[in-house]
C-alpha cells in the first residue's frame, strides 16, 4: 500500500482519525510512503487544505509503517488492499490475514 494510491488512502483515513499501518513487501516503501505522505501533509495544512480536523502532526501520529505483514495485520479490523492479486493467492494471503486480524 505504499504506492500513490495506497498513500491516498492512508491519507484519507488518518484524516478520519483512524490509525493507519502501511505494508509493502518491498523492504523501506512503507516507510518512504511515510516520508511522502509527510511532505504532502505539511504542504496541504500551509495551504489550509488538509482534510478533517486533526493537524498534519496528529494525522502522521496515526500512521506507521510494516515490513512484515504479520505486523501490520495486528489489531486490524479493515484491510485496504490495491493491488489486484489473482484469486488464489488473494484467498492465502486474506485466509492468513483473517488468523491474525480475528
């Protein structure tokens, strides 16, 4: 999740007030997504355009970033997933994520 898109949502939910982690399989994109999204938060509340009420600071507060999936399906309870995986990998990988969220 740590592509344009993925940095869109986790952008999104943080302004909601959720906690957000960031995955991606690729080791230090997730917590480059982090750097990104910083940049853009900052520059979006100086422009008095960050969406919902919590400051730049208390949204990147909310999020954190995974290497390891196990990790960051901790304590889930909403998995946003961007990329289109074919159906049998897809099932692994929601069947392992459903153990560890439930």
């Amino acid at each position: 999740m740590s592509g344009l898109i993925g940095r869109s949502w986790a952008m999104l939910f943080v302004s909601g007030g959720y906690t957000v982690k960031i995955y991606d399989n690729q080791p230090g994109l997730a917590a480059k997504a982090i750097t990104e999204i910083r940049k853009q938060m900052e520059e979006l509340e100086e422009a008095h355009m960050l969406r919902g009420e919590l400051s730049a600071t208390q949204q990147l507060d909310l999020l954190s970033s995974y290497d390891d999936l196990a990790q960051a399906l901790e304590g889930a309870f909403f998995v946003q997933n961007k990329k289109i995986i074919p159906t049998e990998p897809k099932n692994t990988l929601l069947s392992s994520g459903s153990q560890r969220v439930n």
